[in-house]
C-alpha cells in the first residue's frame, strides 16, 4: 500500500510539472560600422596614436573607413583581417580589443565590412 502510494505521488508530480523554453533569437540588426565599430576605436583609445598625422591606419571617425577597407580587410578569410587580429585580445599589441569588441569586429567584417 505504501509503495503504490509513493508511485502515486511521485507520478503526480511529473505529470504536474511544466517546463518553458525560451528560444534565443539571432540578431537581426546588421553591424553598424557607425554605431558598432567606430566607437571602440575611441572606447580603446585607439585614435589617440592612429590619428590625423599619427600612425597609419587613421581611426578619426571621418577618416577610419577609408583607413580600414580595404587595406585591413579580408572578406575571403575574416579572420585573417589585419583590423581584427592586430588588436585581438591575445596579440601583443598595445591596445586590445575586449573579446566582444573582437566579436563585433569580426562579425562586422563576415557581413561585408560596409560602411554603414
């Protein structure tokens, strides 16, 4: 009697549970070269050696676009990109960039790098 009981309850309580899942949607939104890139290259401090008259590549915002691509660009092998690997988290580079700003970069780049 008891174990018919405890199989009783313990039925109760699988049939009574519900689960939720919530699925993780993948972003829509392009990158944004304006609003996504530039501004790490400000955030890092970057512009304050690759400036107007500083080193190359120019990463002022009215100039870094035209520094970067194509120059720095590889839209065969992303990751290969000079502005993505230069300053990845693990190079030697002065200034790095964080892992998401890597990320963003990287995925700026596999959609075609624009100038948007």
């Amino acid at each position: 009697m008891l174990f018919s009981t405890l199989i009783l309850i313990f039925a109760a309580a699988l049939t009574s549970c519900e689960y939720e899942f919530v699925e993780v949607a993948e972003p829509t939104e392009p990158m944004s070269f304006a609003a996504d890139i530039l501004p790490i290259f400000s955030q890092n401090g970057c512009v304050t050696c690759h400036k107007t008259g500083g080193t190359s590549p120019d990463l002022t915002a009215d100039k870094a676009y035209n520094a970067i691509y194509p120059a720095l660009v590889n839209l065969t092998t992303p990751e290969q990109s000079i502005i993505y690997v230069k300053p990845a988290p693990s190079s030697s580079h002065a200034v790095k960039y964080t892992p998401a700003q890597a990320s963003q970069v990287l995925a700026w780049i596999k959609e075609g790098a624009l100038n948007n």
